[in-house]
C-alpha cells in the first residue's frame, strides 16, 4: 500500500492519538528499544518501536472472510440513496485479532 494516504497527523482512535502512513526508511536497535525512520511525502518521523508496539501489515483478502464474528476497520465509506453503505476497502482481523485502527 506504498504510498496511500502517506503522511502524519492527527487520528481519532482516542485523544492526543497521532497516525502515520510511510515507508520505513531505516531501522536502528537503540537503547530505548528499536528506532525507525519512517519517509513520507514531505516528511520523515522517528519512531521508538517497544515490544508491545502493534505493527499492522495488510495482505489481499477474500470477501468470504467477512463472516459473523469478524472484527473489521472501515474507513470512508459514503451512503447510497438506498442507505446501504460503500466501502473501497475493508480491513478484517485474522486469528481472533482485531484490525488495531
């Protein structure tokens, strides 16, 4: 997904919570953990990445895996005239986890 959405900025997920969208750029084992250099369109941040730190890969998915009980992130899905909804993409947990956005 290189290059969606890139960027850093506020997020709505709970109060004062930042998102970043990038590409690592580098990686460097420090003494608070591991630090990584995210790059993105007009800017770069560093980032202490802890242990318990939750990194989210996407992979293409199945439309079979939204099944009941699947815990799933819809961003920017817009209303049809008829009230169902929209969405270009959705994102569904796998092996119990839930999409952490």
């Amino acid at each position: 997904m290189r290059g969606t959405s890139e960027g850093h900025g506020p997020w709505d997920l709970v109060p004062k919570s930042t998102m970043t969208n990038a590409s690592v750029a580098q990686r460097v084992k420090g003494v608070e953990g591991e630090v990584i250099t995210l790059k993105y369109k007009g800017g770069e941040k560093k980032v202490v990445v802890f242990p318990q730190t939750r990194i989210v890969s996407f992979v293409p998915g199945d439309k079979r895996e939204l099944e009941a009980g699947a815990k799933i992130f819809i961003a920017g899905a817009r209303r049809l005239a008829d009230g169902t909804l929209e969405a270009r993409s959705i994102a569904v947990g796998r092996d119990g986890l839930a999409p952490p956005m």
